[in-house]
C-alpha cells in the first residue's frame, strides 16, 4: 500500500477509558484539531447507555456542535438498534457497529450474544440506507477474548460473511485486548479479503502487550487501507480486563512516513494536539515520538 487513511478514535475510544470526563467543548477543540491535522475520518463518540460510559453521556450535543465539512466524516459509535436512532437524529455522518466475535464479551458489552448483535446489524444496515448514512461495522476480538481465548480466524470470517449481506461500506477487526502477533493479522485479514476484495478494509490495534505498531505494519502488507489510531495513544476499553490504549497516532505517522506511505496528515500537529491533550488531562500519555522527537529534525514529513 502507498498510502493509508488514518482513522482518529481518541474522542471516543481514547476519551471513553479515562478517568476524566471532559467538558463537551474540550472534546471539539480535540476534534478541530485533528481535523487542522488533516485527517478526514474521526470517530467523535459513541451512543451508549450513559451510566455504563459517563464519558459518552453528551454525545448528541457534541455532535450537534460540530463544525460542517465536507471533507471530514464524523463517525458515532453504536451497538444496537437505539444507538443507531439516536445516531441518525443528532445527523451523524457513519455508524459504526460493533459485534464481538465470542459471546461472553459480546454479553458483557452489549448484552446479548453475538448472533444478535449480527441480526441487529442486518436490520440497522437498511434503515442506514435508506437515512444515506455511511456504515462500517468492527469485529472485536478478531484474534482473541479475554474470556473464551484463542479466535479461531475461520470463526472471524464466518461472521464477516454474515455481515457482509448488510453490504457495509466498512469492514474492519479489532485487535480489542491487544493480543495479536503479525501472522495472525495477515492470516485472518486474508480470509476477509477472500470474501469482499473490493470492500476497504479497516484495522483497530491495542498496544496492550507492545505489538501495536508491528500489528499495523502487517495490516498494510494484509491490504488493509484504514487503520484506527488515538492521538497520545490513549484509551483502552470499559470492559476488557486490563486493556490499555490503542495504537498512538503520533507513532503510528512516524513508522508511516519513515517508510514512504501517504497519509494527508501533519505529524506535527499531532504531536501538539498530544502536548495538548496532556494539559487537558494533567497527566503524561503513552505516545513516544512526543517524547523522543520527530528524527530527523528538519525531516519533510510525507503528507501528499
């Protein structure tokens, strides 16, 4: 691939595991920063019960207050019929659904099994539709569960072709508790790719165990064109045992532009969004390039 989109899920998947909860407008400047950045697809929040993600509570004001553009998709997270209408009625761009690849962490995210949250998805898909909202929908725990174990990628790709009916625009798996290892991500990704060649295919990494970047590398050599990443590399999940946060956008730019691969985004300013984000929450993130600096110095940085 010579060149990748990237997909921010700091506002959402960053901001939902921290401890903080953060004024609505703190969350649009981190939004208009990175959309200053240049990237052009940010997951802003998810439409979830309020009380299981206080972080998530103003979803429908935050996005009501976002600026129109028609370069950027903003993206709401759902998990189930309600989520959807209450995506569609504050005028979200894309939905995002999830289903869980294994029952017990799909009951405990959204409380059903799997099979439903497949179901649901197929009814959502043609209500999307018909509203001409964009969809994409993530299998998390595409390469383990922290409950049931080891995934079985036959067992992913059986359900991506039962999600594939709902004719997404989006396909994507998720590395949700950062288990993964590079051979696993081209095996299953493979077999995704077999089934929708022409589908764009989307990646969501955990560095839980530090395998973060080296998971996303193989995910460009798998075909994969999108890859999620949270400025700071904050985040995690609720729900998952000692998760922690995804891959840093910072990082993930550097290992990008170092090899050659476009993405349209200004590493710089992510990193000062990162600078940034760490006065918002009084605390360091766990992004390196911060940290260690851009290398070279003077380097032009491949954004074209």
């Amino acid at each position: 691939m010579s060149k990748i989109s990237i997909l921010e899920v700091g506002p959402r998947d960053g901001l939902q595991s921290e401890p903080e909860i953060l004024p609505t407008e703190v969350k649009k400047e981190f939004i208009t920063r990175t959309i200053n950045a240049g990237i052009k697809q940010i997951e802003v929040t998810s439409f979830v019960h309020p009380k299981k993600v206080p972080q998530m509570a103003d979803a429908e004001k935050l996005v009501e207050s976002l600026p129109e553009n028609d370069d950027v998709t903003y993206i709401g997270l759902i998990m189930n019929q309600r989520g959807f209408e209450r995506a569609r009625d504050c005028g979200i761009d894309e939905v995002g659904m999830v289903i869980v690849s294994t029952d017990t962490y799909n009951m405990k995210n959204q409380n059903v099994v799997t099979q439903e949250s497949i179901d649901n998805w197929l009814s959502i898909a043609a209500e999307a539709k018909s509203a001409g909202i964009r969809t994409s929908v993530v299998i998390a725990c595409s390469f383990g569960c922290p409950y049931e174990g080891e995934i079985d990628p036959e067992h992913i790709a059986s359900i991506a072709e039962q999600v594939l009916e709902g004719k997404p625009d989006v396909l994507g798996l998720a590395d949700s508790v950062g288990v993964a290892v590079p051979s696993q991500i081209k095996r299953t990704f493979s077999l995704v790719k077999e089934l929708a060649p022409s589908i764009p295919l989307r990646t969501h990494l955990h560095n839980t165990r530090n395998t973060g970047l080296a998971n996303a590398a193989a995910a460009v050599e798998a075909g994969v064109s999108i890859i999620d990443a949270s400025t700071g590399g904050i985040g995690g999940c609720p729900f998952a045992p000692r998760a922690t946060g995804n891959i840093p956008t910072d990082d993930l730019l550097y290992m990008l532009d170092r090899s050659g691969i476009e993405t349209g985004v200004d590493l710089r300013q992510v990193v000062k969004t990162t600078d940034w984000l760490e006065e918002q929450l009084g605390r360091a993130v766990p992004a390196m390039v911060p940290k260690a600096g851009i290398f070279p110095e003077n380097a032009e940085i491949n954004m074209q």
